[in-house]
C-alpha cells in the first residue's frame, strides 16, 4: 500500500493505494484545509504550527508513517527541454547550465525525467527541475519531527504530466486543464498530448460570482492566443475542469463555450481504478505521484539523503584515513631518516665546498638571469597568441549586437543576458513583456535580423507578481554577427 499526499497553501490532499505496473488502485482520497498562512507560496511559515495541524490529521484519519510528498510553488524552477541522449551525470548537469539563470543556483537542488525518447534522432524530451535545498529540507524535518518517512518528493507539475500521460484518450488532444488550487489557478496547456506551456495567477473573485467567469475567461483567452501565435493551424479543443467547487462550474461553462472550447466532464481513466473517477482531476497531484519509477524519475528526498550521505562520509572517512596514514609515516619516516643521516654526513662536506666556490656562485646567478629572460619572452608571446585568437574569433557579441536585439525589442519587451560565449558563440537571454503577442512579435523581428544561426527558446511563462511574460532564449550568433 503506497501513501501520496499534495500539500499545497491551504489545503492537504492525500492518495491510497496500490501502484502496479498496468494499473493504480486509489482505495482511499482525503482533503482536509490548512490554517491561512501555515504555507506561503510553498514555503513554510511555522514549522511548529504546521507540524501540530498534520499530527491531528494523520491521527484522526489513520495515515500511514511512510509517503510519497508532491510540492508546488513559484520559487519552484521548472523546464521541458529537448537534449542528446547522455548518461545520468551528464544529463544533470545539463540540466543545471539549462536552469542556471535562477538567483544563488548553488543553493537549489536539482532533478530531472526523462519524458521520452526520440530513437531516429537520438534526442530525449526532459523535464528538469530545481528546488531551494532549504525549502526541501524544511518539508523533511516537519514531517520527520512527526516520525514519518518521506520516501520521495516530486513536483505538482511533473505529476500531472505523469497521470495526463496515462489517458490514452487524451494522447492526440490539444486542451486545457484548469485547476483551482484555493485561490490559485494553475492552468496548463497540453498540445497533441504534449505539455506545451503552465500559467499560475491568483484569482480574487468571489465563487459563484460572474468575476470568477471573467478571470478565468481571461486567462483561458490569453492561452488562446499564445497557441495561436505560437503554432498557426492548432486549435484547442477541449479544457477541463479540476477542484472549482458546482457553483463556479455552472457559471463558467457558458463564457467557456463562447471562447470555442468544450467543457470536458470526463474521459476514460485508463490504468486507473478509483472509488469516484469524478475525482481524478480534483486529486490529479497525489494521484499523478503514484506514477514514479524509482531512479528514473525527480524524487529531491533521494538528492538531499545522497547530499548529506556525502557530507558525512568526507567528514569520517578523510579522519580514520588521516590517523592511519600518520602512523604508518611515522615507523616509516624514522627508518629512513636513519639510514639517510649516516649516508648523508659523508656528503655535507664535499656539497659545501662545491657551493661556495666562487666560480660555481657566478655561473648560477648568471643562469637564473637568463631564465629570466627567457620567461618574459615566452609571456609576451602567450599573451600575443592569446590576443590574436580572440580578435580572430566570432562572432562578436559588442554593442552592434546589443543594439540590434534591444531595437527588435522596442519599448514593449524588456531584455536580460544570461551568458554569451565567445568560444561558440551561444548566447542566451530572457524576454519579458506584459503580453505574449509582443514577445512572438520580438520574435519575428530576431529572425529576421539574420543575428542568430539557430533561433531556440523555451516555453512561455507568467510570473503573477510582475504580470508579465517572459520566455528563456538560447541561441548562437551567425558568423558574421557584431562584424
């Protein structure tokens, strides 16, 4: 019997059952609400306070002592990206240069899955991750505090893509799925059963309301668009609905069809035996969790134990080694240092004479002056080679560059360089604007410019306390760029 359990800001949901290979067996789901302000944005406010609302809970519902732990948060760093096939080092590390324009990235811990496999080409589809070591370790000490064991800890995210993936109906479809975290709504966008793009806003209508209709009608809308811009021909059939209470569905499936969509009410949950399938999307994070392959998959609870397996193994080890070695050294310098001192005492007189002959003194100071000279040279010719490769080298990232991306900016987009490398000319920064058209427009204008050999860039996202958008660009400089 496997335990998985979403904690989100205001709210708890927790899954038993039985994963098998061919099919998962929900026996149980429970919901019960947090006190305002015990989590905030993921992060934990009051571990003691936290600690005491859960103890109850596991108490009065009979949890079990061992889970499976799903998180969200906007300070969580999320990315799809398409990579060569690499070995599982390779893979992470680059996974960390792919998110490594977080703030203090030394401090996050990193993960990765591997969502599939093109065999032609030879190019894997990963989701990578990266969560603050602190955030991740405070979820593990509450629960620990509680005696109970957090086997694994995945990222809301990655467990709907997860059980999206295991609807067989939903392979081929192009849609929407909005869940209504509390006051969160996170909305994501799956094209032709492929995760294209995640919204997270607030909503600040009250339910039931046409204010609820509006926001979410909104930002339905600006999904819309941003597929329309995106990828011409494609159209969103369908969106879905998951933890809106009866009276905000009502209200919302009339602007909901006005936009073109149908209002999904189910669909066959393949590989799935539930107690009511109507809950499938209400419970689609800790469901989504039942779904992980162990070491292949994100699961931080296993990167922080292999974090603290090797800080107290280079602690030990190097002192147990130390003692040891200075042992053995000691029997053995001391015989040697014996043997040596009888030998050498014949020597010490011959050696004093060779060196203060005069002659010998004039020869060695006139040595050291020549290799003296003769380094400086070999400096200066270094630094020349050095100078001429660079001034040989393109292409050129200067202020030509600058100012041809900035002018295909205008004065509606907002530009931040990440990183340029002159060896390879890779250059990369993050758009930002406060409506997707201007950065697809932005776009259009980069490639037009014929700045860029190979224009990529990831996925939109929006960040709710800027309101705006903002997109991750990773390219390389044509040859004759800055030139």
């Amino acid at each position: 019997m496997k335990t998985t359990v979403y904690l989100s800001n205001h709210r708890v949901q927790i899954a038993v059952g039985e994963a098998k290979k061919s099919k998962i067996k929900i026996q149980n789901l429970v919901q019960f609400d947090l006190r305002e302000g015990s989590l905030i944005n993921g992060v934990i406010t009051s571990e003691d306070g936290l600690k005491h609302q859960l103890e109850k809970a596991w108490e009065s519902h009979g949890i079990s002592k061992k889970i499976s732990l799903v998180i969200d948060s906007t300070q969580i760093a999320a990315k799809l990206m398409t990579i060569p096939k690499m070995n599982k080092k390779k893979t992470l590390e680059t996974v960390r240069k792919e998110l490594s324009s977080i703030e203090n990235p030394e401090k996050y811990v990193y993960d990765y899955r591997v969502c599939g496999m093109d065999k032609k080409s030879g190019m894997a589809t990963v989701l990578g991750a990266a969560v603050q070591e602190s955030m991740l370790k405070s979820y593990l000490d509450v629960f620990a505090a509680m005696g109970v064991e957090v086997e694994s800890v995945d990222i809301a995210l990655n467990a709907q893509l997860k059980a999206f993936d295991r609807i067989q109906s939903l392979k081929n479809e192009t849609f929407i799925f909005s869940k209504l975290d509390a006051e969160i709504l996170i909305s994501t966008l799956f094209v032709q059963g492929a995760y294209k793009y995640l919204n997270r806003t607030r909503i600040f209508a009250e339910h039931g309301t046409d204010g609820i209709a509006t926001e979410v009608g909104n930002t339905t809308s600006s999904m819309i668009q941003f597929l329309a811009t995106e990828q011409k021909g494609e159209k969103i059939k369908s969106i879905y609905l998951g933890g809106f209470p009866e009276e905000d569905r009502r209200i919302l499936t009339a602007p909901l069809k006005d936009l073109g969509l149908q209002v999904g009410q189910s669909f066959p949950l393949t590989g799935f035996d539930m107690p009511d399938q109507k809950e499938f999307l209400n419970f689609i994070f800790p469901i989504g969790a039942f779904l992980s392959k162990k070491g292949q998959d994100i699961d931080f609870a296993q990167k922080i134990r292999a974090r603290e397996d090797n800080k107290t193994s280079s602690k030990v080890y190097p002192g147990v080694f130390a003692a040891a070695g200075a042992l053995v050294l000691c029997i053995a310098v001391s015989a040697v240092l014996f043997a040596m001192n009888t030998v050498n005492k014949s020597k010490i007189s011959e050696m004093d004479a060779y060196i203060e002959d005069s002659k010998n003194e004039a020869d060695y100071t006139n040595a050291k002056n020549l290799d003296l000279e003769l380094a400086n040279k070999q400096t200066g010719k270094e630094q020349f080679a050095v100078v001429k490769q660079v001034l040989e080298s393109y292409p050129q990232a200067n202020s030509r560059v600058e100012k041809m991306v900035r002018n295909s900016a205008g004065t509606t987009v907002s530009i931040t360089v990440d990183r340029y490398d002159s060896s390879t000319g890779m250059y990369e920064f993050v758009a930002m604007a406060p409506k997707v058209t201007s950065i697809y427009d932005f776009i259009n204008r980069l490639k037009k410019s014929e700045l860029f050999a190979d224009l990529k860039y990831s996925g939109y996202n929006y960040t709710e306390e800027t309101r705006q958008y903002d997109i991750h660009i990773s390219t390389y400089l044509s040859e004759n760029a800055g030139k």
